[in-house]
C-alpha cells in the first residue's frame, strides 16, 4: 500500500503527481526544484539552488519518518554540466558520509528553468 507524502515546508507539486510515495519501507521524492516554499522563489545561482533542492528534499523525507542518511539513490538534473563542481560542493556539505549512490546528467531544461533538480530514494 502507498502513502502519498506531502509537507507545506517544500514547494507543493504544480503538476499531477506527489512530493513523494512512501511504500512499504521505500521513500521517493519527485523532483525538487529548488524554490523557496515560502515565497515560490528560486533563490539566484547553482549553490543556492542546490541547497535549496536538497533543503525541499528533506522536508519531503521528513513527511515520511526518513531522513537524508536514509537516502539509497540520487538523481541531480543539471541545466548545465559546467555547474557539476559548484553543485558538488553543496551536494557534499548535506552526504557527509555513506553517501548514497548517485546520477548526474544535464538536460535540455528544467521547469520553471531552474538550473537543478533532484530527487532521492530512500529506505527506512
């Protein structure tokens, strides 16, 4: 059975699907933009809006009992590889150790054009 997992403390889906799906033992995150769940904003350049997706992912974590050292698996969507390093600077600042596995890929665009996006799976 699926519990649909939402939190006022990241930005609300603008689209059909969820902040995330608990299920069982296993908790995925959708894709979080990194807006500001208080003023819908994207805060400016690739470190901040890192920390910011990452910030709006364990709040969606947090909805379901987990947190961020219960992440498996990471998705990063760049806008842009060229922003791989300063991305990879924050990114380490949150999986300080047993970090989960990752994916790293540019894509043509993003919604709303952010320049990051990401998503976790998690087991608790």
């Amino acid at each position: 059975m699926k519990e649909i997992l939402t939190t006022t403390k990241a930005p609300g889906a603008i689209g059909p699907y969820s902040q995330g799906v608990k299920a069982g033992s296993l908790v995925i995150t959708s894709g979080q933009l990194p807006l500001d769940p208080e003023t819908g904003t994207f805060p400016e350049g690739i470190e901040a809006q890192t920390r910011q997706s990452l910030e709006n992912c364990k709040q969606v974590l947090k909805a379901a009992g987990a947190t961020l050292e219960n992440v498996i698996k990471t998705t990063v969507f760049l806008k842009d590889m060229n922003d791989f390093g300063a991305m990879n600077q924050v990114y380490a600042t949150f999986f300080t150790a047993d970090c989960p596995a990752r994916s790293a890929v540019e894509v043509a665009r993003l919604p709303k054009d952010a320049l990051v996006e990401i998503e976790c799976l998690a087991m608790i």
